[in-house]
C-alpha cells in the first residue's frame, strides 16, 4: 500500500445517537409516568362509581346476563370512540403552540378580533363551555373523594356515620395544600397512579378468569341489542356511562404540559388497557353476584385487601382532584390574559414550571362548594347525578369549534370535516341528551354554575369594550399633543415617567390629566402598554417593541402570552438593548383610576351588567399587584368614565 495515498477517517461509531435516542426515549417515558397522576386521575378514578350507578344508580338495570354484555359494550366503545379516536387522534392535532384546552382552541380562531355574528358566536360558545368547567373542578373532587372513602362502609358498616367528616377532612387538606403547589410532591403523582392502574388491572384479571365470557361483549352488536331491548330506557343509561369518560377534557388542556406522544403512550399502553380490564372485571363480578352489584369495584378485592384498596383510591382521588383544581387555576389565568376576566392575584409556585400556580380566591371558592356538595348531595351516586352535565356539554363545544379550526386553519375540506364531526356529534349529542335528564336530579347545579362564571366574563369582556370606545372618544391624536408640547414646551423635571396605557392609539387621558393639573412633565416619558397574544409563550426576543418618538417621549408594548405572567420592571430593564434607558429608582409610574358611572341613557349593556362591571372593576387585582410594579413608585390619577 502507497504511504501517501489518503487515508479515509472511518467514521465514529453512533455512540453519540444512541445515548441520545436513550436520552430522549427515557424523557418520553418519564413524561409518560407523570402524565398518568395529571392527566389520567379524572378518567382513572372513574371505576370507582361507573359501573355502579348503571346497575344500582338513579335509574338502575337489573344485573342480567343480557344488560351487563350491553352495558360493557357502551363502555368499551365510549372509550374507544371519544377518547381514543375523537380526543387523542383528532383534537389533539388543534394545539395552539403546544397548549390545548377550551380557551387555547378559542385563541387560534381569535374570535375577538371579529366583531362579526359568527366570530362573536364562536366566542360566546367557547366563553360558555370554559365557565362549565368550573363546575366541574368542584363536582370532581366532591365525587371522587366521596366515592372512595364509601368504601368503608363495605370494610366496616359501622364507619357510615363517619364518611362524609372524613371526606370533609381530607378536602381541606387537600385545597389548603395548593399554596405550597404541586413541585414538591410531583414526582409521586405519576408513580402511585402506575401502581393505581396496575392495581385496578390486576383485580379486573383475577375476575376475568373465573368468567372469561365477558370479553365477548366488546363486540358492538351487544350495545345494539340493548337499546333495541330497552328503548327508552336503555337511552336513559348512557348518563351513567358517560361518567368512564368524564376526563376525555382533561388530555386536551393538559398537553401542553406533556405533549401529544406521551400522553397518547400512556393511554394505548396502560391506561386503556387497565381500565378495560377493570370494568369487564366487574362485570365478571356481577355476572356470578348479582347482589355485589351495589358497589362493584370495592368487591373485586378479597377481604384482606379491602382496607389498603380503600386507601389507595383515596390517594388516587386526591391525586385526580387536585389535576382539577390546578386545571381551575390554568383556565383562570388563561381567561385573564385574553381580557375575559378581571385580573386576579396569581402567585408562581415553581420556579421551574410555568403551569405550577396557585389561585387563592378561586383555591377557597372551590373548596366551599366542593365541601357544600358534599353535604348537600351525601353520597357519591346522588352527586353522579349533577356529574357528566358540565363535561358532556364542554365536549359537544369543543367539537364545535374544532370544526372551525379545521376549516380555517388548517384547510380541510369542509365535506371531510363535516363528516368527521358529524360522526364525533352523533356520539356527543347521545351523551348529551342522556344528561340532561340529570337536571332535575342535580344536573341544574353545573349549569348554574357555568352561567353565572359565564355572564361574569361576558359582562367583562363587553365592559372592556365599551370602556376602550368611551376612552377614545375623549383621546387627543398622539401627534398633535406632541406638535402642541414642542410648540409651547411644559417644564420638564429630571427622571422618567411611565404612563401604563391601554393599546389603543391616541393620547392617554391619565397623561392629559397628569399635564393639565401639574403643569410638568418628566424628561423621559415612556408609553408602556402591555399585550397578551393569542399563544401561549412569547419569547424573550420577541417581547418589546420599542419606539422613540419626539419630545423625550417613546413607544414601548410589552408582548406576554396567555400562559404567562406579566412583569412590567424586568421588561422595562430590557429596553436598554433598544436604546431606552429606564432607571427604576427614579422612575414614577403613573396609572389611572377608572370610576365607571353606570347610566342607561348611552348605548352599551343592560344597566344591571354595568353594575356588575363596575362592581368586578373596582374588585380586581390592582394593576400595581398584577404587573409587579412598586407601589411606593406609583402614582394614580383617577378618571370619571360614564359607560
């Protein structure tokens, strides 16, 4: 061989690749487990009263051969149809940016930019099926908690009296925990909920074997067979099946935390297979004991593990619970920077993670209709029935509006789209008509509960409108008011003066104000307006605009998205790269005091919604506390605004 021909570098080995692939499948997993105590505790407590309230609930069957193949068919193919095809594959594709929920899928169509009917539809529907939500994240914990501690009453009759002190208990230990947040003990949500779901499975086996024929029922001509034999009434149980589905909801607001592909692995490996396991277990159950059929799931396990089942599912139902009300704090802050709630105190809980906040006036809210359900319902199968109305109505909205996403955004045909949600409709409406008979037994109180949460926030976002109108009919053009400073100048006083301005154009009327009663001005005057866009993050780079404009004054809009806090010193500090200079020790903030005159003789709302906007206007966070602005650099200049 020549010496000097040119030797060829064989290339490295893919070491490198494979520990990376090894990294990144075992961050995959990892977000899998913890996937399993948020996102799944709501659907994964479900075995719990399900089953139960279709054979021994309002409106029971008898615990036939026949009613129990139909029954699990229903379930089977509930979870396959609206979880698996309609949540996992179909909606799950509608991310804004990551982010899913209700109000992320109402950012994408921004129905708020639109004052068109059908814009404004759209944003009334999604307003609306947000606000159920609420109801929801107090049923939950109410029924999910109740529904485990019951199970005492199977190991000792005589605990009966003590079930509701003891669910009492535990639901304020579980809401006085959401100051310190969820960091600390994250970890072991996903790991004990593993052990929940491997739990929940093996009791389903170890009935399955002793009546393997139940697996039948998986075949859809079972379900079709029972509304052929029941009529009516075989309608009238889809209420209660509908409760295995119950957190389908929650796997579309908490991707943004996880991602598509650890949540569906979760399902398709574990959950779903867990929780087919389980229930067709307890219809082997009830197939050879009939009479066990008043509480199914607690009788799977042999007496010597009643007690530790009991405690585990108590664990399971926290754990599911408190997924709610952090999704109750997330929807909060949500609907407060897209300017469809007044601002409200937010604190941070990890530093680590954006999601990790705790709401205290929604926390202490939640917790005394929580604990007042609780004793005015007392018993998790009377609670069944207010459960499933505010879930079911949500899902039929966001069918809807996913429909528009596909047509707008992503530019599907409409015939296909049609086709696809006319097949998820037909699903959702059957549900949705079997809850509704719930009204009269409970199903009234979610529906309360949504309408008063949703005439808040129309009657805020209307309010806003009418407020910004009024403001800029009285504004100057901000060009002339500078033509009118340079041509006879105001003494100007050393520092900077920032005056936090709505984003409208015009001159800011607190600065008219500030002008005409002090007669200074600062030498450096900055016009700050903050702005939430419709994603969820905006980046560092991408979040000053910054304008220098004549006399002293300039331009800056601070860009926030919808799943972040805003902080006006630390934006004001990254001016500087843009050639603005603020000095935080010497610089005076200058907000106004709106006081809203609420008058029948000008065109807006009906006069009892501007009280009502006025009463949320003079309750809200003050911007000093929202914005992390020191209040001992604050000045308020206060403005009478009749609406």
């Amino acid at each position: 061989m020549n010496s000097n021909s040119r030797r060829e570098i064989p290339p490295l080995p893919p070491v490198a690749h494979k520990d990376g692939q090894r990294r990144s499948d075992r961050r995959i997993l990892l977000l899998g487990l913890s996937a399993l105590g948020v996102v799944y505790g709501d659907i994964g407590t479900s075995p719990i009263y399900a089953l139960r309230e279709c054979f021994h609930g309002s409106h029971p069957f008898p615990p036939t051969e026949t009613n129990v193949f139909g029954v699990l068919s229903l379930i089977f193919w509930a979870l396959m149809i609206i979880i698996s095809l309609k949540y996992l594959i179909f909606v799950m594709r509608a991310d804004n940016h990551g982010e899913g929920g209700i109000l992320a899928l109402l950012a994408l169509l921004a129905p708020w930019h639109n004052r068109s009917r059908k814009s404004r539809a759209l944003l009334f529907t999604g307003l609306f099926g947000a606000a159920l939500l609420y109801g929801d994240g107090a049923i939950t914990p109410a029924i999910s908690v109740l529904s485990a501690v019951e199970g005492l009453e199977i190991a000792a009759p005589g605990l009966k009296p003590f079930v509701l002190p003891i669910t009492t208990a535990v639901l304020v230990l579980l809401f006085r925990f959401q100051k310190s947040g969820t960091s600390r003990i994250g970890n072991v949500f996903g790991p004990v909920m593993l052990l929940w779901f491997a739990t929940i499975a093996t009791l389903g086996i170890s009935w399955i074997i002793r009546a393997p024929k139940v697996l039948t029922a998986i075949n859809p001509g079972y379900a079709l067979d029972f509304f052929i034999n029941n009529g009516w009434r075989g309608f009238v149980v889809l209420g209660a099946v509908f409760l295995v589905v119950t957190g389908g909801e929650a796997l579309y607001a908490d991707m943004g935390h996880f991602g598509r592909f650890p949540i569906r692995l979760a399902w398709f490996v574990l959950v779903l297979p867990a929780l087919l396991l389980n229930y067709f277990g307890q219809g082997a159950l009830i197939l050879l004991h009939p009479v066990l059929a008043q509480q199914p799931f607690f009788n799977l396990a042999p007496g010597w593990a009643l007690y530790p089942l009991v405690l585990l599912s108590t664990v399971a139902t926290v754990i599911a619970s408190q997924a709610v009300i952090s999704g109750a704090f997330s929807l909060t802050r949500q609907a407060v920077q897209l300017g469809q709630c007044p601002h409200v105190h937010i604190v941070q809980t990890s530093q680590a993670e954006i999601g990790q906040i705790y709401i205290p006036s929604v926390n202490w809210l939640l917790m005394i209709v929580t604990i007042s359900l609780v004793f005015g319902f007392g018993s998790s199968s009377k609670l069944a029935g207010a459960y499933g109305v505010a879930v079911t109505t949500t899902m039929v909205i966001t069918m809807l509006l996913a429909f528009f996403v596909a047509i707008d955004k992503w530019r599907w045909h409409p015939v296909t789209v049609a086709l696809i949600t006319l097949m998820f409709l037909v699903v959702d409406l059957s549900f949705f008509g079997a809850n509704m008979l719930k009204i009269e037994s409970g199903g009234w109180f979610p529906l309360v509960a949504g309408l008063i949460v949703f005439t808040m926030m129309a009657t805020w976002s209307r309010g806003r409108e009418i407020l910004a109108q009024r403001l800029e009919e009285t504004k100057e053009p901000l060009e002339l008011f500078l033509q009118r400073i340079a041509a006879k100048p105001p003494l100007r006083v050393p520092g900077t003066a920032v005056f936090l301005i709505k984003p409208i154009p015009g001159t800011p009327p607190q600065l008219l104000h500030h002008l005409a009663h002090n007669q200074v001005l600062h030498e450096q005057v900055v016009l700050l307006s903050v702005v939430t866009k419709e994603v969820p993050r905006i980046t560092a780079e991408n979040r000053l605009e910054v304008s220098m404009l004549e006399q002293g004054f300039s331009r800056v809009i601070v860009n926030y998205g919808f799943m972040q806090n805003p902080n006006v010193p630390v934006a004001l500090r990254g001016c500087e790269s843009f050639g603005l200079k603020v000095d935080l020790d010497t610089t005076t903030f200058y907000l106004a005091r709106e006081t809203l005159i609420p008058s029948s003789e000008r065109p807006g709302m009906m006069l009892w919604r501007e009280k009502l906007f006025s009463f949320m206007t003079r309750n809200a966070l003050p911007a000093t506390d929202f914005f992390r602005i020191p209040p001992e650099r604050v000045v308020e200049l206060g403005i009478r605004i009749e609406i």
